[in-house]
C-alpha cells in the first residue's frame, strides 16, 4: 500500500493496525464499561498511564523475545527472559500505581493481585501473536525460497533448450547456403525471425500462444526448405491463438526431436504436427516415423529435450496437464495437453 508517496510493506502495515486496534480498544474499554460508575471511571482515567506500560511490554516480548531468544536459544531461554519480563513489568505497574493514582481510588486488597494479572494477560496476547507472526513469516521466507528455486531452475532449464535449438538451426542454414545458395537470403531473414523470438520474447514468463504458432510455423518452414520433398511434413493448426498465453519454447523441443530421429535414414519419413487450440485447453502432438536404431536412441541426447518440457510443465502447470509419449510400430508420438485457464 502506497501512504503519502512512500510504498508501506503489507507486514509493516498490518503491524500498526493490530496496535492501533490493541490498544485503543484496551484503553477505551474500561471508561466505556465504568461510564456509570464516577469511581471506577476515574480510577480507570487515572490508571491510563499505567496501562500504556504494556505497549512495551507486548512488543519486547513478540519483537524480542520470540524471535531472537526463543529462535536462536531454545524454549528454555525463552521462558526464563519471559518469567523476568513478567516480574519486572508486574513491579513497574504496581510502583506506578501507588505514585500517581490518589489513595482514596487504589484498591487496598488483592494490589499484588492486579498489578500481575493485566501483566499475564498481556504476556499471553503478546506470546500467541508473536508466535503466530514468527510462523507465518517463516512460512512466506520458506515460500519466497521455494519461488527463487523454481526462478532459478526454469532459468536453467530455458538455458538448456536455448543452445541446442540455435545449434540445430544453424546447422541448417549451413547446408541450405551450401546446397541451394539462391535460397539463402530468405532462409536467412527466417532465421533472424526465429532469433528475435528466442532472445527477445523466450525469457518472458509468458508470451502469446500466436507468437508461439508463428515461431514454429518457421521453424517447420526453415525445415521444409531444407527437406524439400524428401520428407512429408505435415502441421495442422485449429482455433484461433490470439487469445491465450502460454509458457515461451514448449512445443519446439517436441518438433526438434521428431526432424533429429524422423529424417535420414528412415523409410518415406513424414512429420506430423497437430495444435488443437480450444477455449481453455491446448493440444499439441508431433508424430514421427522412426526405427530400431532410433528407438534405442531415445534416452540419449534427446531425451534430455523431452525431460526438460516434461519438468517445466510439472513446475508451470501442475495438475493442468498431461503429457504422453508413446514409442510403437515404428512411430514415435508425443501428446501434450495444457490446461491454460485463458
């Protein structure tokens, strides 16, 4: 929350406004409950000075206490400081008392009695909520943790895909240059198109699904100038992507893999992409023929590509997707289903 200009830490605020609340209630309660009675109104206009003692007393026991005795020396520490806490305050209160409230207003019994209980109640307020602000910050640090790993692994797994993928590219203008030169300019001005995605658009948390589409629409196109007729590549797009968001370079591992096993020495080989996009779920499947060899192969470096979409998903869309491989009769297929929630 922004106050005058200056942003306030939700903690900080939430803070000020318990004491606030607190003690205001706390002070005001007793005039409130004695409106009736003069003596016991005055006594408690008289005691206000007093009172206000358990503002220290609340936040050295859940600002110091807690948080450092009790977190860094154990419950025994703790409960010691917090017993000389009690009998310290229980002796300013009570001093207190008899120094600025007038004789005919003091209770002359049980004085030993009140100076200590409003001490113990507050103690146990202070305790229950200090304990509860230490869980639950341990809990947002523990959470705040957790995020920064995840940041950090999707960042590495992102790094992985990067390489390999600009390596598989320039393989391929490589040979497009060296075979059909009059090609290589259209070829390039494809490449830099898949460039300006992979540096400038794949390190965003999300991207739009069409960006998505036209990314590998050109990565399947750069493909098909190379391959020309000899492989059948096939890429059937349905529904409309201008509407969802997606996490960036998921479905490119999946077609990388299908031309590195789907082409060479394969048999009439074909690559079949189909994205199906309906209104909150995204179906992408890439099918290949491949073979004994390539089978054997499929745990190997290219595995590794299909292992790293299969963490991110786990880590981007936990209980919103699915993801089957299915290696049989010499095809090689790849399923991927995204519940996106647009």
């Amino acid at each position: 929350m922004t106050i005058f200009g200056k942003k306030i830490p939700s903690d900080i605020l939430f803070k000020v406004l318990f004491h606030l609340i607190l003690w205001t209630i706390w002070i005001t309660l007793p005039l409130i409950n004695n409106a009736d009675n003069p003596r016991f109104r005055l006594f408690s206009i008289a005691v206000i000075p007093v009172t206000l003692t358990n503002i220290p007393l609340f936040l050295l026991n859940s600002e110091f206490l807690i948080p450092s005795v009790f977190k860094k020396r154990g419950m025994s520490a703790y409960l010691l400081s917090l017993l000389g806490l009690i009998a310290i305050f229980a002796f300013i209160q009570n001093f207190m008392k008899e120094a600025i409230i007038p004789d005919e207003l003091m209770r002359k019994h049980n004085d030993v009695f009140w100076a200590v209980i409003p001490v113990l109640f507050v103690t146990a307020i202070s305790t229950g909520y200090g304990f509860i602000y230490l869980l639950n910050k341990q809990e947002n640090a523990r959470k705040q943790e957790e995020e920064e790993r995840l940041k950090s692994e999707l960042a590495f797994l992102r790094s992985q895909i990067s390489p390999h993928f600009i390596f598989n590219v320039l393989n391929s203008i490589v040979y497009l240059i060296r075979s059909k030169s009059n090609q290589a300019e259209s070829v390039t001005i494809k490449l830099s198109e898949l460039m300006r995605y992979l540096l400038y658009e794949s390190g965003d948390a999300q991207v739009s699904l069409e960006k998505e589409v036209e990314y590998l629409k050109n990565y399947v196109e750069l493909q098909k100038i190379r391959f020309e007729e000899d492989v059948e590549i096939r890429l059937d797009i349905e529904g409309n992507p201008s509407s969802q968001l997606i996490e960036p370079m998921l479905m490119i591992p999946f077609v990388e893999n299908a031309f590195k096993h789907g082409v060479g020495l394969i048999k009439d080989p074909i690559i079949d992409i189909q994205l199906k996009i309906e209104e909150k779920t995204l179906t992408f499947s890439v099918k290949n023929k491949t073979t004994e060899i390539e089978t054997e192969d499929k745990d190997g470096a290219s595995g590794i590509g299909l292992r790293n979409v299969q963490r991110r998903l786990e880590l981007l869309y936990p209980g919103r997707h699915e993801l089957k491989i299915v290696n049989k009769d010499e095809w090689f297929e790849v399923e991927m289903r995204i519940m996106t929630n647009a």
